[in-house]
C-alpha cells in the first residue's frame, strides 16, 4: 500500500527539523503499533509458523528533491514502486527477512509518501488496513486507537505439516496463471458512472459497486482477448474474485480477526459477442461472490478441517478449463484506507505497488478495485498482457464510462473532464 499526502496548504512544513521529527513520530509510533500486531515484528519459521520474536519491521527513510504535487499531476504507473523497498517486492526477500517493511519519502515541498509492505501469507487486504489505520491513530496521539487484531480464530483451522504443496488454494490456481510482458493501465469510475450503470441493471437486486464494476470491466476484458484471439478457436473467459471469510463465517469473525482470511472463488463464461452482457456477467459476478457460506468455512475447522480444506479446493476449482483467459480480481473497497491520518490530514491519493515482481507467483492479467477518496467511485488498477492493453485502451465504451489515468488532484478537486 502507497499513501499519498501532499503538502497542499504547507501543514507539514512548520520547522527547520520537521523531516527528523516526522520521522521520529513515525518510528514511536510504528513500535507502539507493533506491540499489539506483533507477529509483523517476527520472522518467518516455516510454511506455517511465525517466531513472534520482536525482531522488527524494517523501517527506511528517502528523500525526493522534487515537488510532490508535480508528479500527482501526471503520476507514472511505474513511479509508485520508487516509494516502496523494491528489493522487497520479490515475497522470497521478505521471507528470509522481514515480516513487513515500511518506507518513509520526504518531498522537498513537505510532502510525505508512505509504502508498506506485508507478507501476504501473513495477513489480507483488511488485516493490513487495520494495522495501518492502528499506526495512524497512534501517531494522533489516541490513547484507544482501537480493539487491536484478535487471533482467536486461528485456533479453530489446523496446521498440518504433512499437507502437499500441490494442495493448496494457490498451487491449484497457478495453472491459471499467464506471465508475460505486462502494462499497468488505471481507469476511474466516478459516482457519476456507477449511478448510470446501475440504472442500466434496474432489472436486477440493486447491486454494488464492487459488482458493478467486476462485471463492466469483464465484458472489456472479454472484448479485448476475442479481439486478439480472432484468428484462434474460440476460448472461454475466466474470473476470479478474492472473498472475505470473517463475514461467511456462521456466527462471523470479527473484523479485526488477523491473518489471511480470503477465499477464491471463480466464474465462467463462453465469449461470444451476445455473452459480453453485462447483465449476464453481473449474475455470474454476484453468484461467485455468494457461493462461499457458513458451511464452507465450517468444513475446514476443527480435526476434519485439513480434509474440508482439500474439499473445498477441489469444489471450488477443480471443474474448470486451463485454456480459458483468466481475470484474476480483488477488492479494496470499504477498507477505510483513506482514512489512514497520521495528523497531517488524510491522504490524497491511495495505491498499491504494480509490477511483475509485485506478487508470489508474478502473473498478467490482475485486477484491483479500490476507493476512490471520497468513497462513492471505484478505482481500477489493471496488470495486462500487454496485447489486451492495446485493444483496450481502443475501447471507445470503457474511455466513456471511466477516466483514464486521472491525475489523483483533481480528483480530489472533482475537476475531471471525461475524456
């Protein structure tokens, strides 16, 4: 993750010694944090394992002699990896070393980027969020910044040892996987869109954003891989989308439960021309969004959970075809990462690291869906095989629903002009 926060009306200027004293601020409260989320301080002891040893995080510092707001202008997609450890960014580092790595860059001008980085193996989207939203009210001053992570739940999965590789969610779904040259594309789906969209789907349960969204996006994708395919058979098309197991759960884990507690869930599709409808794939959207219940969190705990697990593997991917082209999505909405205030006000602008390094097994074809700032947009930030970027971004229909590359200040300003 990648925060933003431009010196805009010079808050963050207010001595000769502000870098040092930011700093400091940002290292006294990152330990305070780090005594309630205290297996990031440890290492990694094997595949199922943490030495909750308080080793630490790794803690770095840069400078940038450059304005901040120039390059929020016209951010290059590549640029967010400059604010992040890129050594860290191969997860094989962060296993012989560090559980997590955080680094703070300072802005001539006085703004701050931070990016952190967390072993994914050790905690999901919302675990990381809350950490960070913990960090910051620390940094406030708060003397309850929140209930902090709760590791009860992790009492009720086993660790088996003895568990094969080749089992596990991950390993199945690597004969997905596509690698290749990649590009970084991002589009905006304002309110204004999503509103519009839904109205196109008045004929089904009001839908989120976050369907909404999955299912426009796919159609494009759909688009895009018939377009290159023209000349080959016809393949069909495959999603993915990234579930949160604490709200299936029967009754449900609390959301401060830490650790990865995502689930994998897959939807198909012919692609023909009258498949690419959105109605259509906003049904498959939301059926593999709801497949996932109580009992299928409930197979995998207890003594029997390892055999559920498996079950559960097989069940969920075991019926589809290699050859499909394969979008794999997650969500970052609702995770409240704007509000990650440090007490210099909240950031402008939240991303996250992209790159053919940037994950475990380095694949194409991915997609994130985050917040826009104020909540009511979608964010979409695409890794392509960079053949499917190019008829994309020929789209006509995609370049009028969404921005393209808007500059995040004007967003921030409601200043986008739709291209």
């Amino acid at each position: 993750m990648v925060f933003y926060y431009p010196n805009l009306d010079n808050t963050l200027l207010q001595s000769p010694n502000s870098i040092s004293e930011t700093t400091q601020l940002l290292k006294q409260s990152l330990s305070s944090t780090l005594t309630r989320f205290y297996p990031l301080a440890g290492r990694i002891r094997d595949d199922l394992s943490i030495d909750c040893n308080d080793e630490g995080v790794l803690f770095i510092v840069t400078k940038f002699q450059k304005n901040l707001s120039t390059f929020l202008k016209n951010p290059n997609p590549n640029a967010d990896l400059g604010h992040v450890p890129a050594k860290y960014l191969s997860w094989t580092e962060l296993d012989r070393d560090n559980i997590a790595v955080v680094q703070v860059n300072h802005y001539e001008c006085g703004g701050i980027v931070l990016g952190s980085l967390v072993y994914h193996r050790v905690a999901d989207g919302i675990s990381m969020a809350a950490f960070m939203k913990d960090w910051a009210a620390t940094a406030r001053g708060e003397a309850h910044p929140g209930p902090g992570p709760s590791f009860d739940f992790q009492s009720l999965f086993p660790h088996d040892p003895a568990m094969q590789r080749d089992s596990h969610l991950f390993t199945v779904m690597r004969r997905y996987f596509k690698m290749g040259r990649l590009a970084l594309r991002r589009y905006v789906f304002d309110a204004a869109a999503i509103s519009a969209l839904r109205a196109q789907l008045a004929g089904q349960d009001r839908p989120t954003r976050v369907e909404i969204v999955s299912a426009v996006m796919w159609k494009f994708f759909m688009a895009a891989c018939a377009a290159v395919n023209k000349d080959g058979e016809p393949t069909a098309s495959m999603i993915s989308h990234a579930l949160n197991l604490r709200r299936k759960a029967e009754p449900q884990f609390p959301e401060n439960s830490f650790g990865n507690l995502a689930w994998i869930w897959p939807a198909t599709s012919p692609n023909e021309e009258p498949d690419r409808d959105v109605t259509k794939l906003l049904v498959k959207v939301r059926g593999a969004l709801r497949k996932v219940d109580s009992g299928f969190v409930k197979r995998m705990e207890g003594e029997d959970g390892v055999s559920g697990y498996r079950k559960n593997v097989e069940g969920t991917w075991g019926e589809f075809t290699e050859k499909a082209d394969y979008l794999a999505i997650s969500s970052w909405c609702n995770f409240g990462l704007y509000g990650v205030d440090f007490g210099w006000g909240r950031p402008v602008w939240v991303t996250k690291c992209d790159s053919e390094i940037d994950m475990e097994f380095p694949l194409m074809n991915v997609m994130c869906l985050m917040d826009t700032r104020e909540g009511d947009g979608v964010e979409v930030r695409l890794n392509l095989d960079e053949k499917y970027a190019a008829v994309l971004d020929e789209i006509e229909e995609l370049r009028h629903l969404a921005k393209f590359e808007p500059s995040p200040l004007d967003m921030v300003a409601g200043r986008v002009d739709v291209n």
